[in-house]
C-alpha cells in the first residue's frame, strides 16, 4: 500500500483496504525498506554524544489499521470498525497481527540502531468501546511488548500512549508495558488510582499557546499532580504546526526547574497554580 503525506489532511491511502481479499495483495513488512530511519537514528546519536536518551516510537496495530481501512484521520472509524465487528472476525485478526509482527521489527530495528526507549502509539484507542480495547486490540499491545522486551532485554523502557482510551486504564496497566503515557483529558490524581507503572503526560498542548508566566502556572500544577516519582513530564498529544519553539523551550525548562525544587525540597508556591 503507498500512504502519502497530504497538506492539512495528514497520512493517506488512496487506495484502502476494502475487503479481506485486499490483505492478500499486501506486501510483507521488510526493515530494510526503512532503513533510512535507522540511519537516522544511528547519526542522531551521534549528534547527542549520549546527553540525552534517544525515543524510538511506532503506531499500534488498530491505529495503523484505521488508516489503512478508512483512509486517513477518520472522526469516526466507521469503516475499520466494522471490520471488528463483522461476522467475519479473521480479516482483522489477520491484518492486527500481520501489523503487530511489523511494529515488533521495527521497535527491535530502532533500539539496535540505538534508540533508548520505545513507545507504541495507539492514537485511535478512544474510538473504541472498553469492550472492544479489551477484547480485541489488548493482545496484541500485550504481545508486542512481551516480544520487544525478550528481543531487546529489560533495560529498555517501553511505553504506551492510548489516547482517549482512559477508561481504560485498568486494563492498560496489565498490560504490561514500563510506561503508561495519558492524554490531557485525565486527572493526574486519578491516573494513579488505576495505573501501578511510570506515567508520562499530560498537558494539553494547546497550552503551548500560552504566555510565559502563565505556562509555568500549568506545569506548576501538573507536577505537583503528578509528583516527582515514576513520573516523565511531557505533552498529553502532539505539538501543532503553528506553535512557537520558543514557548516549547519555556515547558521544558519550567519542568526543569520546578522539579528541581520539588526534589530539593524547596517550597513551591501552590497559590501560583493555574485554576
């Protein structure tokens, strides 16, 4: 299948997948044809000099076949969810799994090339039931991260972001990965109810929009939220086009810098904190 990148629509196939006869014409997952991705990696390595870890990431096998299935970014999923529901339940099986065998290569395939974490994104989580996360897309998760971690060892941390999939966080802390990522929706304070492991999150990016002082008031908040323990400070999505870097470097150092001060004990100021 070719996917391109379309301006103000992002990855398409203009060709989708249509019936379980399609997935016969897909052609077998190869690293080497993403070798230029390695290289990359391998040569940003060399540009950090070890300052700094390097994160390797991959779609989860629902989200990647949404795309394939409905087209591009669909507000529903209308069309790849009925494949999960059809009488005929192997056609998605087959393609979850064909998807869960090529994520596990190119996982194992960044970390040899020296990345020093992973992360399995399954962005189109929300537009499933529990029932359906559970049933129907949990294996796999579990079976990419059982299969990353006996290929690459333990010291490398692998994490989940399931985005909009909160209701879900029983089920996702049994999962078995080393990190938990959440999105901008979900309390802090609730998110360690359910999830045991490392967490990573969760402001919202459009937050990033922001003005300094007011910036700072926000991680202010998320940090004392979340604390200073089994804890990554990070965004809840990704960053949009039109944000400043400027404003991406004032989250990076207040993160920095509150931290800093949690940990050493100074006192931090909760009536700074944004309401």
């Amino acid at each position: 299948m070719t996917c391109i990148m379309k301006p103000g629509v992002g990855p398409t196939f203009e060709k989708p997948l249509a019936s379980k006869s399609d997935l016969e014409e897909l052609a077998p997952f190869s690293v080497s044809k993403l070798d230029y991705v390695y290289e990359g990696i391998k040569e940003t390595k060399k540009l950090l000099k070890n300052r700094i870890p390097l994160i390797g990431f991959a779609g989860g096998p629902w989200t990647l076949m949404s795309y394939m299935v409905d087209g591009n970014t669909s507000k529903t999923c209308s069309k790849s969810k009925r494949w999960m529901y059809d009488e005929d339940k192997t056609k998605s099986q087959d393609l979850l799994q064909l998807l869960s065998d090529a994520v596990v290569e190119h996982l194992i395939a960044q970390v040899r090339a020296g990345a020093n974490f992973v992360q399995v994104f399954e962005s189109n989580a929300g537009h499933l039931s529990p029932m359906m996360f559970n049933n129907a897309v949990a294996p796999y998760l579990t079976d990419i991260c059982k299969r990353v971690r006996d290929a690459v060892g333990d010291h490398i941390p692998i994490a989940l972001y399931a985005k909009g999939c909160n209701n879900c966080l029983p089920a996702i802390n049994k999962l078995g990965f080393d990190v938990v990522s959440i999105d901008w929706l979900l309390d802090p304070e609730i998110a360690r109810e359910f999830v045991t492991t490392t967490l990573q999150g969760n402001m919202d990016p459009c937050a990033l929009y922001c003005e300094k002082e007011d910036l700072e008031a926000i991680v202010r908040e998320m940090l004392l939220k979340f604390g200073t323990r089994r804890y990554i400070a990070n965004l809840g999505h990704g960053i949009y086009p039109d944000m400043d870097p400027e404003h991406v470097k004032w989250f990076v150092d207040a993160v920095h810098r509150i931290s800093e001060d949690m940990i050493g004990g100074k006192d931090v100021d909760e009536n700074l904190m944004y309401t």
